[in-house]
C-alpha cells in the first residue's frame, strides 16, 4: 500500500499543505510568474517572506493553505488558500489562489481549485465542514473570473474598494459557492 502525501488527488495534480521546505520552489515559481499575477496578485517572491506566509497557512483554524502539485513530479503549479474561515453559524471561508506560469492555461489550478472545494465542503474530520466560499475579483481579472465561473461560483456583487490591492483600494467582484450547488466538474 502506497501511502499518499496529498490531501486531496485528481487525475493531474494532488493537493497537500504548505512546508518550509516548499520555500525555494515556490520562490522561484513566483519570480518566473511575475508577469502573469500582477497587477492582481503579490505572493511571497523570497524565501524569507515565505516562511512567515507558509507557517501563517499551516497553523491555526482561521484558514488552510493548499499547493496544487502535478502527480508523477510533484512540481508545484500553483496554490489555492481559504482564508478568513469563519465558524458558527456562518461556516464560510474566503479564497486566494494563484498558477504558475509554466502550468497556465493547462488547466492544472481549475482542477486544483475543484479539489479544494471538495475538501471545504466535506463533512468535519474529512474537510473542513464550511458551507460557502468566496472568491473576490478585480473586474479586469478575466483569467480568474473564467476560473471561478467555470468551478460554479455565481457572482453575487461589486464591492467597491474592496481590498488594498498595488497600492489603492480596488474595486472586486464577489463570487460565491455553496456547498449543496451544482459545480463543474
């Protein structure tokens, strides 16, 4: 019996926490994504501003951090986050997520993206037990919206400046899945 390092498998990529060691990977996969995440993302680009960032993700009830790795390699082709998680009778959490560059457009992170809302919306002990999760867009972010439009998020509303995003508030767009919603598979 093989013993799997992933928290989640699909056909293409697996999902599994953040580490430490993880840092020069995820460095050099953001400095070579430079230019596909601005103006909308800033991820860690060092070793020393990931550390605080990985460690930040892995501890604590208040969000779960999830690299998407390609099976058979285990390079890392991006991350999907749930952020803000709020408990009780709200049981939402909020995403960030990004791909890499040499796995864009291969649709690595939208089945990442599916494997990670399978896990949010299973039941405690097997996942995290949330009921919704939100993905908040810049307008002009066209790539994210297809990803989230294509995992089943609907679009709720405009939030104007929303998040400090570059230096100025930004206007986002907020999508949203529940857990008993038909998603793409």
């Amino acid at each position: 019996m093989t013993i799997s390092i992933y928290v989640r498998e699909g056909g293409r990529v697996g999902l599994r926490p953040y580490r430490l060691v993880d840092g020069p990977e995820f460095t050099a996969r953001v400095r070579e994504s430079r230019d596909l995440h601005r103006p909308w993302l800033f991820p860690p680009a060092t070793v020393e501003e990931y550390e605080p960032y990985a460690t930040r993700l892995a501890e604590g009830d208040a969000r779960a951090g999830f690299l998407v790795c390609e099976l058979g390699t285990g390079a890392l082709a991006g991350f999907v986050n749930v952020n803000n998680i709020v408990r009780g009778a709200f049981q939402c959490g909020a995403l960030g997520y990004g791909a890499f560059a040499h796995a864009a457009g291969r649709g690595l992170l939208r089945e990442g993206l599916g494997l990670v809302l399978d896990h949010a919306f299973a039941p405690a002990g097997k996942g995290l037990g949330l009921h919704r999760l939100e993905a908040n867009v810049q307008p002009g972010n066209t790539a994210s919206i297809a990803l989230v439009r294509g995992a089943g998020f609907r679009l709720e509303g405009l939030s104007p400046d929303f998040l400090h995003v570059d230096g100025a508030w930004r206007d986002h767009e907020r999508w949203a899945v529940t857990a008993g919603m038909p998603r793409a598979r």
